[in-house]
C-alpha cells in the first residue's frame, strides 16, 4: 500500500522517531517546536494538529500539556541526553521526553 494512502494516525505513526537536540535545535530557533506532555499520546496530538482540531488543542493548552518549547527545557536538552520522540506536522515538530 502507498503510504499517502494509509490513514492519517497510521500514517504519523510510522514518521514519529526518536531525535537528539541537534537536530530539533535549528527548529527550536525557528520556533518550530512543541513540546508534548509525555501524559498524551504523541501520535494523537500529531493527528489533532493535523486535523485542525481546535478544540482538543485548547484543552491541552488550558492544561499546559502542549507548548511552546521554553528556553529552559532547550538548555537542560541540549546539556544532557535526553530520551525525546518526535513527529513532523509540517511547519511543527512535537516533541515527547520519553523514559529511558
């Protein structure tokens, strides 16, 4: 199957990856980065955002459970190995902590 048909959740699924700061840092100084409650699902807030799905972003802002990636949590990245996941909803990337 062409992966442009694959459903959308399925489809964000297979894209989401594990990434290091160097790599998110020339989008982070973009401020191209959201940083996602590692609470939530990766994937799901990938394909609300895709969807256009105000409602469900509201919610999860409201809960501080999606933002903007803070300077502070950019230099803690960048000094340690963080575990972080990621996923690319063009122009975003989300990005996840994830245990080790």
């Amino acid at each position: 199957m062409d992966e442009t048909q694959l459903p959308l959740h399925t489809h964000l699924n297979l894209e989401t990856a594990p990434i290091q700061w160097p790599e998110l840092e020339r989008f982070f100084a973009r401020g191209r980065v959201i940083q996602v409650d590692s609470a939530l699902d990766l994937v799901a807030v990938a394909t609300a955002l895709a969807k256009d799905d105000t409602d469900y972003f509201s919610a999860c802002l409201d809960k501080q459970q999606i933002q903007h990636l803070s300077n502070e949590t950019a230099k803690r990245w960048a000094q340690h190995d963080e575990h972080l996941w990621a996923v690319v909803v063009a122009p975003w990337v989300l990005v996840q902590e994830r245990e080790a």
